[in-house]
C-alpha cells in the first residue's frame, strides 16, 4: 500500500510538469518564422485554399484552443497527422521509438558497466594512482562531447578498422542483427558521459559508506572485504546511484537527437530534427510528449526504488 501511495502521488506531481513541458513546445512553435498551410500549399497558393487548409488543421483557432484539442488526443493515443503526408503521427512515433529506446538503453547499460565498478574500485583505492587515473579520466570523459567523439568512433572501427558498421545502418524491421550492430557505437559515444559521472557520484557515495561505524563494525566481526563493499557499503550508497540513474536516461533522450544525427539512425530525435525543418508541428509535440512521459515514469519509478532500497523514507 505504501509503494501504491508513492506511486499515485508521483502520477499527481507529474501532469502539471507535462502539460507545463508539452504547453512550452506547443507555444514557442508559434514564434517561428513561417506558415504551415503555405509550406504545404506552395507560395503561389490562393488565400481560399490556404484559408482552407488552415480550417482542416485547426490553425484558425485560438492557441489554447488548438492545445486542448491535441494534447486531449494525445492522452488517448491519437496525435493527429502529418501536414505533408497525412500519415498518422502516433505510427511515426511507434515506428521510431524502438530505436531510440534501444539505443538509449544500450547506452546507460554500457555507463552502468563501465562507471559503477570503476568509483567503487576507485572508493576502496583513496588518493591512489587509480583513484586519481580515474578522477581524471572522468573528467575528461564529462567535458568530451558526444558527437565529436561519435565522429572519431566512426573514423577509427567503421571507417579504418571496419570492424563495426559505420552510419546509416540497416533498420530494426529488415536487418535486426546488423541494426544491433550497428548500434554498438552510438551508445558507447553516447554512453561515455553518463559512465563518467556515475563513477564520480558513486565513488563519492562509496568513500562516505566506508568510512561509517556500521562498516568497520563489519570489518570488526571477520567478514570479507567484498562482501563488505559490495553488499553492505554499496547498499548504503545506493540512492545517489538511483539518483544519477534517473537523471541519465533524462540526458540519454536529449543526447539521442545528436547521436543519431551523426550516425545516420532513424529514431525520434531524428525525426524531431526533420519535422522542425518542415515545421510539423504535430510531430514535434508528439516526441516531446513521449520524451516527456518517459522521463515522468524513470522519475517514478526512481521515488519508488528509493523506498525499496531505504524504507526509512516516509511516503
């Protein structure tokens, strides 16, 4: 009953940050430059059928008024179409966001592998050469950008070694396992970042969590140091490493829109950057809408593993 408590409050707290993210998008679409029903129409287009068209979009309503209308039908799966080819938006999303999804995954697992063991090790390993190899490389690994190393990435395993395939691989639906191959280096560029600040908070966690009476009360009754470290202290440390995870798939969704630009992936953050080039409207609010929500269930769920991890946290 407890965890249901913090999941319904957590669903509360959520809607207005939706309607707050998807309202922002929604409005400042309507300051770009430009008309959706000449873009469609062509610029010699009359101002009867141009006048038309808006009619069908429902461009000749007020803002509020057209916002209602979508994000109502947005919350019961229908996102409208597109102005170009009328194909429903809510198919375009479905057909793109298994890529995404798995590219995103694949890259917080990777930063997971990489960065959890690495601040533990460093933690156990205080103001030694590894600490400080580690403390240094993650600070490189945070300032380096994710497209450029993306870029180098490509230069070196796809073009010089060809070891992996370069951009523009083939789809999930034709080729699954060359599409998966073809992912093993987007995630890495775009999982470096994360891995690097998850071995920054958890070492800091971790040198906290050794240092407690608890801990040497542990090492004061025999037993071993790995139980030690890796059942007791890293439980202890755990809820800034659930932390760090819920804000990484928030950074994970927006880095995609890079990542995927520079490897020629056919996800939603490539297809934001066509739709805003085409002014879609519809397109845009529809990825923002399930960026949204996808960050507002990694945000729940994160409120109901810190009561599972400490139940001293009151609901």
């Amino acid at each position: 009953m407890k965890i249901l408590r913090v999941v319904g409050s957590s669903v509360l707290a959520a809607v207005p940050t939706l309607i707050l993210a998807t309202l922002i998008v929604f409005l400042l679409q309507r300051l770009i430059p430009g008309d959706p029903a000449i873009a469609i129409a062509g610029e010699y287009a009359t101002p009867e059928n141009l006048a038309r068209i808006r009619a069908d979009l429902n461009l000749d309503q007020p803002w509020y008024s057209q916002y209602l209308s979508w994000i109502g039908g947005a919350l019961t799966g229908d996102m409208g179409t597109t102005f170009q080819s009328g194909e429903p938006i809510a198919q375009l999303i479905a057909q793109r966001l298994p890529l995404t999804g798995l590219l995103a995954f694949f890259a917080l697992m990777f930063a997971i592998l990489i960065g959890l063991p690495a601040g533990v090790f460093a933690a156990q390993r205080v103001d030694t050469t590894f600490d400080r190899l580690l403390t240094t490389s993650a600070t490189f690994g945070i300032a380096i950008p994710s497209f450029w190393l993306g870029m180098m990435l490509i230069s070196l395993f796809a073009l010089t070694l060809k070891w992996l395939p370069g951009p523009g691989g083939a789809s999930l639906a034709d080729n699954p396992s060359q599409a998966l191959q073809g992912l093993v280096l987007p995630s890495i560029a775009l999982g470096l970042v994360g891995a690097a600040e998850i071995a920054r908070q958890v070492r800091s966690a971790m040198i906290e969590s050794l240092s407690s009476d608890y801990i040497r009360t542990h090492q004061a009754k025999g037993l071993p140091q790995r139980t030690i470290v890796w059942k007791h202290a890293l439980r202890n440390a755990s809820l800034p490493f659930a932390t760090i995870i819920g804000i990484q798939v928030s950074r994970l969704i927006s880095g995609a829109v890079v990542i995927e630009a520079v490897f020629g992936l056919s996800g939603i953050g490539s297809l934001a950057v066509s739709a805003t080039n085409q002014r879609e409207y519809g397109v845009i609010q529809a990825v923002v809408f399930v960026a949204a929500m996808i960050i507002l269930i990694t945000n729940v769920l994160v409120e109901v593993s810190y009561r599972l991890l400490d139940p001293r946290i009151k609901s």
